[in-house]
C-alpha cells in the first residue's frame, strides 16, 4: 500500500516550528507549531520580516549573518544547533534552538531560508537552576573543607 504524504501536511504536522523566510528575510511558510510557540498566526507572519521574534538587541548581528547567507548560499548552522534567545508575540522572552536550511532556485541562486525551531525555554531554566544549585554545593563544600 503506497501513501501519498502532502508537503505541506507534513510541515503542519511537525511539532516543532518550521519558518522559511525569502531573500528579503520575509516570511513565507510558517507552520502551525510556529503559531503555537510564538504566538503569531500564520496570516499575521507571512510577509513580515523575522524582527517580530529577534529580539531587539539582536537584529543587527542576525541580519548580517542572513544576508551573508544569502550571498554565499551558506550557513554553518545546517548541521549545528544554534541556541539564542527569541520573543514571541506577547512580548515574552524565550530560549530556542534551531538548524538552518538553504533552498536554491533552478538557477542555483539562493530563494529562501529556513529554519527549524523548537521552544528550550523550560529546559534552559532547568539547566540555569541545576548550574547555579552546583555553585552554591560547591561554596558549600568549599567552607567545610576550609573549616576542617
């Protein structure tokens, strides 16, 4: 038995946010687990540029690194994982990781970039908790070694 999956179902489905964004850096697939990490329906996103979840402080270094992207048609984030901080549409900050990919016309120009993404937030304070936790044992530890 043969199944034919849609693209486009596929994206949807996927439970971490997939964003591609044009040469211009806006936003052209924005799937629904996108929606539901930031907030922004996919009528509000598609159009807009990806300011609307890089946060302030960082644009100018994100769109640099984009638009060398799309002048090379490279990124070194297509097999690492990128961690930053990200705000959603209520203004909420948030931790995310995420892999970058490229897509190339037929005339092998770059035509797009995408992006997926998947909400660290929880984690990340989980781990700040458990690093900050271990500083404290340490000190802890530290005075009773010099009290002994």
């Amino acid at each position: 038995m043969s199944t034919t999956i849609d693209r486009a179902t596929l994206v949807d489905a996927m439970g971490d946010a997939v964003i591609v964004s044009d040469v211009q850096g806006r936003v052209v697939v924005w799937n629904d687990a996108a929606e539901r990490i930031f907030g922004w329906t996919a009528a509000e996103a598609t159009g807009q540029r990806m300011d609307m979840i890089v946060p302030e402080r960082l644009r100018k270094r994100h769109w640099d690194g984009y638009d060398k992207s799309m002048q090379t048609g490279e990124t070194k984030y297509a097999h690492d994982v990128l961690r930053v901080p990200a705000v959603d549409k209520a203004g909420r900050a948030m931790s995310i990781a995420f892999t970058v990919f490229m897509l190339f016309g037929p005339d092998g120009k770059v035509s797009a970039c995408g992006s997926v993404i998947r909400d660290e937030t929880e984690r990340f304070s989980q781990d700040r908790e458990l690093r900050k936790r271990i500083v404290e044992l340490e000190a802890q530890l530290a005075a009773k070694g010099a009290s002994a």
